[in-house]
C-alpha cells in the first residue's frame, strides 16, 4: 500500500470515529422498545397505588414509615433488582397528635389550620391572642422590638401560581424562619397563610426551624380561604383574636433508612446513573404526588429498562428517607457515598407531583453535551423540550451533591401549575395522579437513565468550584 492511500486510510478512520455517533443504530432501537413498553405499562401505577393504600401516609419515624422501608425492599426484590440493600438515617422526630384553632373576635367561625413540622405544642387549652398582619416576612423582621408581646404574628403573603414552582421558594422563606422572627419580637404564636395555590379549605404543612436561644412558639399555617377572611376583617379596622390549639410531640433523634435497588452494569459496574424520590411523606394525605409518584416511576422505569437489557453502567434507584423533615436521608447517603461520588454518572429525583414532564434540562460539562443533546433527542418524541442553559438544579435529594465530583445533574422539569394546590395537604391522594400522565413520565425517566447509563463516552460533570 502507498503511503498516500495510507495516509488517507489513517485519516478516514480517525473522521468516522471523531464522528462516531454516541449510540448505534442498535442502541437507538432499543430506546425506541423501551420508550413503547414504559409508555403502554402501569407499573408505576400499581406501585403508586399499593405504596399509598397498603402504607400511607409516611412520617419519618413511625411504624408506617417502617412499614414503607419493607415495602420498598419486598418491591424492588419482586421486581428483580441486582442488589437491593438498607442504609441508615437519623433525624429529629416529631409527631402531630391535634391540631384545632377559631376565630373569636370580631365572629366566632372555625379557622382551618395545621402545624408546621417541628412545631412545639400550645398548652392544653391553646394560645389565645390578637392576631397582627404582616403581608412579607420582611415586614415581620422590621417591626419594632417587642412590638408583638403577647400577640400572635400572622404572615399574609400569597404564593404565586407557575409551572416551573417558581413561587414556592419566596413563600417558603416565611415558613422556614417566621416563628423565630416573631418570636424575637415577643410573640406567643406564629401563623402563616399556606405555602399554597389553592382554593380549598385545607392547611398546607411543611418543613421549619427553630433557632438556639430564641423561645419556640406555636407555628401553625391556615388554609387560604381563611387566611383571605382575617385578611378582609383587618382591613375592616376589627380586632381580630384568634385561638389556637396544637399539640405534638418532639422525640429527640430518630433512626430511619434510605432504600436502594440496583439492576448492574455490564462493563463499569461500579458507574451509576442514580433515579429516584423520597420514600417519607407528610402525615396529613397518603403521599402520592409528594413523593410517591417520584418512588414509583423511577422504580418502574429500572425495571423496564432491564426488560430491554442490562446497560454498560448500573443503574440505582435511591428512595431517600426523612426528606420532608431536612433532607435527613439524603444527606446520609452522600456523606456515606463521598470518596466514590464521581462513580455517579448522570443523577435526577423527581419530586414535583406527577403531571407530565415537559423539559429536560443538564448541569454537566461542555464535552458531555453531545450525549445530553442524543438523549435530548429521544426524549423529544415523548413531547419533553430540551432546555439548553445547562443549569439544572437537580431534586431536593440532590442538593447535598450540588458542586462536587458526581454533579452531573438533570431535572426532568415537570408541570407544576397545579402541584401546590395539593402539596403538603391532607388532599395529596392517589386520585390526583393520573395514569397517562405518570406513564409519561415513567417513559422520560427510563429513557433518560438507559441513554445515560449505556452511552459511549462517560457523563462528567462542570469542573467543581473551589
Ligand atoms: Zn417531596
């Protein structure tokens, strides 16, 4: 052979593999079959159903969260998962035993509310006080020293209406903190307007935080249509008192456990793609949008994709625990997880309801974006935008691996123009979620972690800040 015709050879080759797509025709044929078989299946359904009727609602720390811990390893066995083992949690454990409150000035009329996780309980006859309206935390923090002795501090902001939750995090910085603010300034109680978006006449409850050396008060939220009431007698000029009348428990540290199933890969094993929500709910409806829907689907969609084949990277479904109270399990496994963290090639949680994913979204570094953009195509066919800013965030779960070596992170964005209508209420129920629509997401998930977990070159993700 002539030097020349080898020189054109060499060359030819090294075009077609610096070309070389990042799946074969092969590979692409195999999503198409995984994509039908999630999108025509209801097993995340099934799942769905028996996790919030067999179990329930899943506070951490008591026996149906025990029971949802069984539940999740008895599942992922059946469903033929490699491995399937228990890692430990700990978290403060708090139950909600009564929750009533009325309003008694102007007009005696019932107040619908619910205390806030961690809320201290009133004594056995409430707290009775004057109610003073602040429409933002900010005007709450600006109020006068000692200006509320006695008084009950009641926070009006209302959250705003997005598909993307945009709303939340504003509306969520007077649930976190508020009672500590109203209590520097004196008060005996806290009250907010729910983290909500909704008309119906249910509190919203939700995570919060006392803060060392301030007094921790009752801290309880109402639901809008009363929280619009005390709204409208204020402005009147009328006095308005209020009682309220909690009672709960604090119980010091409790011990839980984040569940894993694991279908391994066939050439790197150890790599993973990590899937998966968080198995813990609020006590008040039986979690299925919050977060069961998350735990079934990604469950369901490992499972569909082992139907297809065993990818070259394992995948993982991680079902979290004690997330409603701080993130608690979360934090657990990446802490056990550090030194191996860069083993995780692509990870996502869903944990945004249950309507239909409308975007897909990366955080990784630029010479992985030619595999996001394959996937990004596949995912097209099941109506999901690729959304190129290369931001994503990732689920609650995934903050603690925000910024580190296994920070390849993607949201699956799904649609939240009605999710904080049921969020943290006793109407987050099964009837809510509706089955073509968790079919869909089943499929995005199933599609996303296959693609991720079978690709040619490895995820990275953005170089970690120092
Ligand atoms: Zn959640």
């Amino acid at each position: 052979m002539n030097k020349l015709i080898t020189g054109m050879l060499l060359a030819s080759s090294f075009l077609a593999s610096a070309a070389e797509p990042e799946f074969t025709s092969k590979q692409l044929q195999q999503v198409e079959q995984l994509r039908q078989s999630a999108s025509n299946s209801d097993l995340s359904y099934q799942l769905l159903e028996s996790l919030t009727t067999e179990v329930g609602p899943r506070l951490p720390g008591t026996e149906n969260d025990k029971k949802a811990v069984a539940w999740a390893q008895a599942k992922f066995k059946e469903l033929g998962f490699d491995k399937v083992w228990l890692e430990e949690a700990t978290f403060p454990e708090w139950r909600r035993f009564s929750e009533n409150g009325k309003i008694l000035t102007p007009s005696e009329q019932p107040l619908h509310l619910t205390a806030l996780g961690h809320s201290v309980s009133t004594p056995k006859e409430g707290i009775t006080g004057e109610v003073v309206l602040f429409e933002t935390l900010d005007e709450l923090i600006a109020a006068p020293k000692n200006s509320l002795k006695g008084k009950i501090a009641y926070i009006n902001y209302r959250m705003n209406r997005h598909i993307d939750g945009n709303g939340y995090g504003p509306a969520v910085r007077a649930r976190s903190t508020g009672s500590v603010e109203a209590a520097k300034k004196g008060a005996t109680g806290y009250m907010m307007r729910s983290v909500s978006t909704a008309h119906h006449r249910f509190a919203h409850t939700g995570g919060s935080h006392y803060k060392d050396g301030v007094t921790k008060i009752p801290n309880v939220t109402i639901a809008n249509p009363d929280a619009d009431q005390i709204a409208r007698l204020i402005a009147l000029d009328k006095k308005v008192t209020v009682n309220i009348n909690v009672q709960t428990e604090d119980r010091g540290q409790g011990r839980g456990y984040n569940v894993i199933g694991q279908f391994n890969g066939t050439q790197n094993p150890e790599q993973y793609v990590l899937i998966g929500g968080h198995l813990d709910s609020w006590d008040l409806g039986t979690g299925a949008l919050d977060d069961g829907a998350g735990v079934a689907l990604t469950m369901a969609a490992a499972k569909h994709i082992s139907e297809i084949k065993r990818p070259k990277r394992s995948v993982r479904v991680v079902l979290f625990a004690a997330e409603e109270l701080g993130l608690w399990g979360a934090k657990a496994y990446f802490k056990q997880h550090a030194k191996e963290l860069n083993n995780i090639v692509a990870a996502a949680e869903s944990d945004f309801g249950a309507d239909v994913v409308y975007g897909f979204e990366s955080n990784v570094s630029a010479e992985s974006l030619p595999v996001v953009r394959a996937i990004a195509k596949e995912l097209s066919a099941l109506n999901v935008e690729y959304i190129a800013k290369n931001g994503a965030r990732g689920g609650p779960d995934l903050i603690p691996l925000r910024n580190t070596e296994g920070a390849a992170i993607f949201d699956l964005h799904q649609d939240g123009t009605d999710y904080f209508d049921y969020h943290h209420t006793a109407d987050d129920t099964l009837d809510k979620v509706d089955p073509e629509k968790l079919k869909q997401n089943t499929a995005a998930y199933a599609v996303f972690a296959f693609m991720a977990a079978d690709a040619k070159t490895t995820i990275k993700p953005k170089p970690v800040k120092k």
